[in-house]
C-alpha cells in the first residue's frame, strides 16, 4: 500500500509533485519575489540553498511513500491548461504552542508552554498570479485530500496579523480562525483549524 499523494486536478490548476526541473520557478518564487514575505528567513538564500531544498523535498516523497508515511511535504501549483507554474503548497507537520490559541486547547484550561503536533497547510502564489483565487482553489484540494483520503481529524493554517490575503484564503476553506494573544511567535499570530466533519 502507497500513501503517495496522487496529483490532484481542480478546475483550473493542476497540485503535483515537484521536480528538479522546477528550480529555477522555486528560486525566482521563494528567494526573489517573496523573499520579504518569508517570516523567519535571514534574506534571500542563495540558489544551492534551494538546490539542496529541493532535492530533500524530492527524495521526501518516496521516503514517506516507503515506510508508508503520511505525504508531507510541498507540491507545485501549476495551471491545468497550460503546465505554467504559478506557486506552492503542501500538508506540513507542525510542532508549536498551539494550545496560545483558546479554540485549541481544552476549555477552561490555560496555555502550558509545552508544544503539540498538529498537520499543517500552506500555499503560496506568485504575485503575478495572485488575486486570481488559485490559492483557495489548490488549499481547498489539498484540504478535500487531507480530510477525505488521509481521513486527518484537524488541519491548521497559520500566518501573521498583517496577512489579510492568507487570512482570507483560511476564510473561504471555511477555517475557524483566530488570534494569538500573545505578541510571539510571529509566525503564530492568527490560526485557522478546520476540523473533519462529524
């Protein structure tokens, strides 16, 4: 039995794995024309360092898919028509203070300090692509597949205060989302969770 994610198509975009032929698309997306996005990067790393990124998301791919591990990791978004790419997304394993978040934590209860794992999504989309709605459409996908096939009980988002692009993505999956009221970390600041139904 595989637990390799299929490709997935929507109406308009097609979510695959990445390949080394991609790099130079990653680079420009994450280095270049995000870089001030990326929350947490020192500056733009150089293009071995996102060399060496994509071959250990490559080399992810089978190694989950062969000890029959869930398919973590980043997939390219491109366009279904045309095979341009537009950005990324991925199920990302997640260890935080997510209980800083009151939805997230037993009721009644306050934060402990001590961390919890949860599945994470993430997307991103170029900026000549964005407003287009394609990175709901391949985070819908991405949520359909944890949920459904992966049968994941919970799937969280996170992003900053400042995000309203991302806050609106969680928005129309349908996400439940709140603030962290706590200052830190900045990469925790607001959290949306979209729990399986039933």
């Amino acid at each position: 039995m595989s637990r390799a994610m299929p490709e997935l198509r929507t109406e308009r975009l097609l979510i695959r794995p990445f390949v080394r032929e991609d790099l130079d698309a990653v680079f420009r997306l994450f280095d270049v024309e995000l870089a001030d996005a990326n929350m947490g990067n020192e500056g733009p790393q150089r293009r071995e360092g996102r060399k060496a990124w994509l071959e250990w998301t490559l080399l992810g791919y089978d190694q989950q898919a062969h000890l029959l591990q869930p398919p973590y990791g980043d997939r390219a978004i491109v366009l279904a028509d045309t095979g341009a790419f537009v950005g990324a997304c991925g199920l990302v394993a997640c260890l935080d203070e997510f209980d800083r978040i009151p939805g997230l934590r037993p009721a009644g209860t306050l934060p402990t300090g001590r961390a919890s794992a949860e599945v994470g999504l993430d997307y991103a989309i170029s900026p000549a692509h964005q407003g287009r709605g394609y990175a709901s459409e391949a985070a819908q996908a991405l949520v359909d597949y944890a949920l459904g096939e992966l049968r994941l009980t919970r799937i969280i988002a996170t992003t900053s205060r400042d995000n309203a692009a991302s806050i609106g993505v969680m928005r129309n999956l349908g996400m439940r989302i709140e603030e962290n009221p706590f200052p830190e970390p900045p990469w925790l600041q607001v959290v949306g969770w979209l729990a399986a139904p039933g």
